[in-house]
C-alpha cells in the first residue's frame, strides 16, 4: 500500500482487533505500456505508470471497513490484489476503537444507522431477538441446531412472510385436491411454486462465510447451502432504494451475531437450482415459448450464466394472438426472432424494483413500460404479470398473461397504414402488389409519402396509373431486398430492387465541420437519400421488412450519365465537346460522377470568337469539362446549408475542390455558378444543370488584364484564365 493512502486507513492499520484479508488475482498476460508519470484520479486513487510497467491503486473507504485495489502489469503479465482491513468479527467500529459486544443495527430504508448497543449473541438468540421466531422454530423442529453453530451469513423471512408462504402453499393443496376431485375442472392456472423438502427451504436461506451489507453488491451471485442453489444480489436505484436477494426485498440487514450475521427478507426463498432455459422447458404452461425460443436458437443464450429477465406469456396468452399469427411464429416467421427477444431483458428486474412507472430497454434496445398499480398488480406494456419472481440460476421468470408483440412483428401493410402512406397504398392495390408485398420476408421499403404524390404533375401521376405495366416497374423499384436498416448502410450503397434495376443509397452529413469526428456511425448527424430522394422516416420495423419514408417518388435510373446528357437537347455542345476529347467513355464508366452540365444558352451568351476559340482547343475543351465533373455521387437532398468557403468541398476530376452549397435563400450553389436544375440518377452518377462555366479562379482574385494584348474579352468571370 502506498504511504499516500496511510492518512485515510490510519484507525484500521493501529488499532487492536483489525482483521486483514489479502486477495490475490492472477489474470494472466496484459498489454504494456509505454506512458510514464504519476496522475491522481478525481475520486483520490492513484494511478502509478513506469516504463513498460503499470499499477494502478484504488482505496475505497467504509465506516466498518477499508478496502484497497491494486491491478499492476509487469512484463506482460496482469494481476489484482484487494486487501480489505475490517473489525474482526463481532468487533464493531465504536469512535476510535474495534470493541466487542454491541451490535449495529439499521434498515435500509433509513438514512443513518442506529446503535442498539445490544451485547452479541448466537445466531438462535438473535433470531429471537429480531422477531423472526417462525424461521427459528422451523430449524429446531427439522433438528438444524447444529448448523446455526457455524460462520454463516442469513437471509431470514420475517413471521409474515413465513405464514404467507404456509397460506399460499394450504391454497395450492386445496386447488391440487379440487381438480383431482373434479376433471371437469377448467380454470387454467399456472402453479407459483414446485414442491421441495422444508429443509432445502431452510438451508436456501444460508450461505457459508459472513457478508456485511457493505460486502452485497449488484449481480452479486453467493453459493446458499443447498448443492448448486445461488442466492442473487440486486440492487435498485429507487426511491427508497431497494435491494433484493433471489428477488425478496431485504427488510433490515446487519444484525450481529457471535458466529454470523442475520439480514432480514420480506419473503421465503426456495432452492435455485435451475437456469431460465430450464425453468421454460420444464413448465408445460410455457410449451409455445419453449418452442418460439428454440426456434429462434435463443434456449442457449438461456441457459448461459447471465442477468437476464424473461416475461413469459402462458400458452393461455398466445392463444389471444390471431391464429395465423401464431401458427407464423411457430412455424418460424421472419419476425420469430424479434418477438422472442422483445420478451427478454439484459438485466434482472424483481418485481421489488417496480415502483409506480419505469422503462427498461430489452434485448432489442427498445424501451419497455413497467408499472405497479395501486392495487399492486405489476403491469409490462398492456400485460399483466400473473406470476412473479420465478428465480433461475441466470436471472428471473414473470408469467404474463398477454404477448408482448413489437412493432418488428406488425405485417409490412399495417405498418405502411400506421405511417399514413395512403395513396402508396392505393397504388400498391390498382398495381396487385399487396400480397406480394406481404408474403416478403426480407424486404426494405422506400414508401413516397402523400405529399410526395401531390407535388407530382397532374400529367405524370395520370400517364403512371393508367399504365399497368409501368405502374408495378416503378412501385416495384421501391422495394429493395435484403432488409436494411440505417445502421446497415454506407455512403453510395447499392441495393437490388424487385425491379432489377439497382438502386443507390448515400449519406450526407450534416455537419460537415464534424463529419470526420462523428463518421457515418452517429445517424443523428446524417442525411440519407434513396434515388437522391430524401429519407425523412428512418427504421420503421415490420415482420420481414424495413420501411424507410422518402419525399419523392423514385425514378428508374438510365444506362449512364452520357445517356443522360446524349437524350437532352440543351446539352448538345457539353455532348459534342465530351465526344472530341474522349471523355465519354471516362463517363460511361463505373462512377460514380456528378456532372455540372452547362446548357447550351450558357455557351451561346460568349461572344462568337470565345465560343469558336473553345471549339477548336481540344485541350482548353478537356481542361474546361474536367472542372465540370465531380468524382462522387452529390444528390441535391445531400448539400448543406453553407457560406463557409473551406466546408463541403467537392474535388472534380482536375483542379482544386468546389464550394458546393445550399445559401440562405435556398438557392444551390457550385462555386459561383447556380445549379438551376436537378437531376434523377443514372447508374453511374447525376447531371445537374448550371447557369455558367466554372473555372479554375480564387473567388477573391479577379485576373489581372491591364497587359492583355489580342485577347478577345470572355463573358464568362474568369474563362481567360484557361488560356494562360
């Protein structure tokens, strides 16, 4: 231990009756590292560096005990050794000393402990003293003195909660006698507890060694003194804080003994032997859910040791699914797995957490809604937990009489109703797609929304739906295989449409200041675009399929940009010139290009001698049009509001990059040119329209011009500079 620590350990290291455990942990090889210096971390422990070494010291300090923590690596190797110094047992802390004979005593509801100064006794004795006769009584009666001898740590039930257990078990014999009596007897009821002998029950409620309240930490799991039955610590962050062992709410704690401690509990525990996979498989009430989780190959997960909380819907539940639902699922729908895990959390929840409303989030990462009415009836979602607590080796079972179905496992058809998508839907009938579309299992939908059709010309929507042929080519180039969530795609990520046609998705970011700290990763800083239409839902989970709501209806793209500008008129000297120097086989490439097209009206304002001039140089038309074609695939969605020069620049296939933007107006801009058109995408990239020629020029230069002799004076700001 470090000299710096001596200050705050000081009482335990010199006074009498001080106890000392040292724990040493090998953890085997560890990387080294090169960092050398002495730092002190905000909470006080010390972090020691040397070369090619390393320890680091923790000290946490207690009223009854001080712990410390050193985890050092040297030549690669990793070790952790925790020494705690502690008042011997049956010594309490009392001012300046370790004394003997009193006992702390407090509940863990109240803030501050209160001492009783109670001399210690045996552990039969204190069972008295706190009231806890009935848990007595029952260990003489099953002749378990002796056990109360050794060093051992109890968590007691207090007398109600031992006649409420006889009371429970007196009403399952008279139901048990009931149905045997009668075998017309209907009631579906699911038994709360499985029959074990009474001490099995007793010896569940110890473990061997003592444990203060200081000593019980979260996902704690000790060993009780009944063959592989555990006891499970949680902890919650209530208000008042609650803590539970195999899910019943500890009372009181601390309650000193000569040999042990006693800490008191609200109800009876039984021996947990069993892992969750277990407990399912063994309930013929959970049949469905043995299946569905077997199915899913889930049951491993299961029976892996874990924290993990199961709401298990009866087989009674499932049966208030509609019947093709159910057979689906069992028969291993799409959405099998989905359904399963909505069910199962990471962490165990008893049903002494629950207090008034909560979330938790499941094995989806999806918020569920937990509540405990007035009346005490504990609620997930709109299910009612019938049976509570059921304690496994890896965390604890709730029977709910209701599935608890996630929006993942909805049909694809009703997830498109519940976002509006009326007249997507529409279309999807007059085309006969609707049951294609349901019988999908592994599909992503990019759904116009209404307002995307009401921006659409009267002419065009008209010419679509009375062609039936194009009407299902075009709805059907909306629906992309496999699924695919945000998470899963890239920037120009190329999905395979149930057109055939491929269909290219990209991503913007928003912050292009932050875009190489945040990358693609953070989706709340990125724009996502489909066809170069604009997502604006993203994720919106069906069985089979994920829905993505996207503001304009998509277009099938053609071959290639040089297809694109060959079929438009207004582009035939761009064309002509693309053609002379070559350069259309560069755009009849992979890409993908963004190409800045000049109309023609923006050759035809030079001058003649300018425009003849460019007609003739080959080279001056290769240098010009290579300033005109961006090396990347810029969808007008995707440009940024911007009027910051060193953001969004985009590098064209010569000269430096572009200031591509969108200013306050709304206008977009590309250098000093105004894109004045937009278009749909090609295969290989987009041809976007602009209102004049971009040249290689500072935007804050203007050429000098005062010694040009037989220059002909260009109409375009900055062309002569291509003439050098």
């Amino acid at each position: 231990m470090e000299r710096r620590h001596f200050n705050k350990c000081f009482f335990f290291l010199a006074r009498p009756n001080v106890c000392v455990d040292r724990e040493e942990i090998d953890e085997g090889e560890a990387e080294e590292t090169e960092d050398e210096g002495i730092s002190q971390s905000p909470s006080g422990s010390s972090f020691i560096f040397s070369f090619g070494n390393m320890e680091v010291t923790s000290c946490t300090e207690m009223r009854d005990k001080y712990t410390c923590t050193s985890k050092s690596s040297r030549r690669g190797l990793h070790k952790t050794v925790v020494v705690t110094y502690q008042c011997c047992h049956s010594y309490v802390r009392e001012g300046s000393a370790c004394t003997k004979g009193e006992e702390r005593e407090y509940s863990i509801v109240v803030s501050s402990p209160e001492e009783s100064g109670v001399e210690l006794h045996d552990l039969p004795e204190i069972l008295q003293e706190i009231g806890t006769t009935d848990f007595l009584s029952l260990t003489k009666a099953l002749g378990m003195d002796e056990m109360l001898k050794e060093n051992i740590t109890m968590f007691v039930p207090t007398n109600e909660a031992m006649q409420e257990y006889t009371a429970d078990l007196e009403a399952e014999n008279e139901l048990d006698n009931a149905l045997n009596e009668d075998r017309s007897f209907n009631e579906v009821y699911i038994r709360r507890r499985r029959s074990a002998d009474t001490q099995s029950i007793v010896m569940s409620h110890m473990t061997k060694g003592i444990y203060y309240a200081s000593d019980l930490h979260d996902e704690q799991v000790l060993h009780s003194m009944v063959d592989n039955s555990t006891l499970r610590i949680n902890t919650y962050s209530t208000n008042p804080p609650a803590a539970t062992v195999n899910c019943a709410r500890l009372v009181s704690v601390n309650q000193y003994a000569t040999n042990g401690v006693v800490h008191t509990i609200d109800s009876v525990l039984e021996p947990v032997t069993k892992s969750l996979a277990d407990l399912i498989s063994s309930n013929p009430q959970l049949s469905v859910l043995k299946r569905l989780v077997s199915k899913a190959n889930l049951l491993t997960k299961l029976r892996e040791p874990g924290q993990l909380t199961v709401f298990a819907p009866s087989d009674a539940a499932f049966q208030t699914l509609p019947e093709s639902v159910l057979e689906a699922l069992i028969e291993g729908s799409s959405c099998l797995d989905s359904v399963v895990k909505n069910h199962i959390l990471p962490n165990v929840i008893c049903s002494a957490a629950v207090q008034g409303k909560a979330r938790t989030v499941n094995l989806l990462d999806k918020y569920l809604l937990l509540e405990k009415s007035e009346d005490d009836k504990v609620f997930i979602e709109d299910a009612q937990v019938v049976v509570r607590d059921i304690v496994g080796t890896n965390g604890v079972l709730h029977i709910i009489d209701s599935p608890l179905m996630p929006q993942e496992a909805k049909p694809v058809i009703e997830v498109l109703e519940g976002h509006n998508l009326t007249r997507f839907l529409d279309l999807l009938e007059q085309a006969g797609l609707m049951d294609e579309l349901s019988e999908l299992t592994d599909v992503t939908v990019f759904a116009p929304s209404n307002r995307a059709f009401e921006e659409m010309p009267t002419e065009v929507l008209d010419d679509l739906t009375s062609n039936y042929t194009k009407l299902r080519n075009i709805l059907s180039y909306h629906m992309a295989t496999p699924s695919l969530q945000a998470e899963d795609i890239a920037n120009d990520h190329i999905a395979t449409t149930r057109a055939g046609q491929p269909l290219r998705i990209n991503l913007y970011s928003r912050s292009p200041l932050l875009a190489g700290v945040l990358g693609n990763g953070n989706r709340h800083h990125v724009r996502l675009t489909a066809g170069c239409s604009r997502v604006t839902t993203l994720d919106s989970r069906a069985c089979g399929a994920v829905v993505h709501v996207v503001e304009k209806m998509l277009k099938m793209p053609k071959n290639s940009v040089m297809q694109h500008l060959e079929e438009d008129e207004d582009f035939s000297i761009f064309t002509s010139m693309l053609k002379d120097t070559g350069l259309n086989e560069t755009l009849s490439g992979e890409g993908p290009f963004t190409v800045l097209a000049p109309s023609d009206h923006v050759f035809r304002t030079l001058p003649e001698l300018e425009l003849r001039k460019i007609l003739e140089d080959k080279e001056l038309q290769e240098a010009l049009i290579k300033q005109h074609v961006l090396k990347e695939h810029v969808c007008c969605a995707g440009i940024n509001p911007s009027t910051w020069l060193f953001m969004d620049h985009k590098r064209p296939l010569d000269g430096p990059p572009l200031h591509v933007r969108r200013i306050n107006s709304g206008r977009l801009m590309a250098g000093r040119a105004r894109i004045t058109h937009c278009s749909a995408p090609t295969l290989n990239g987009l041809v976007h329209t602009v209102n004049q020629l971009l040249v290689n020029v500072n935007p804050y230069q203007q050429p000098d011009l005062s010694e040009r002799v037989d220059r002909p004076i260009f109409s375009a700001p900055g062309l002569e500079i291509l003439f050098g």
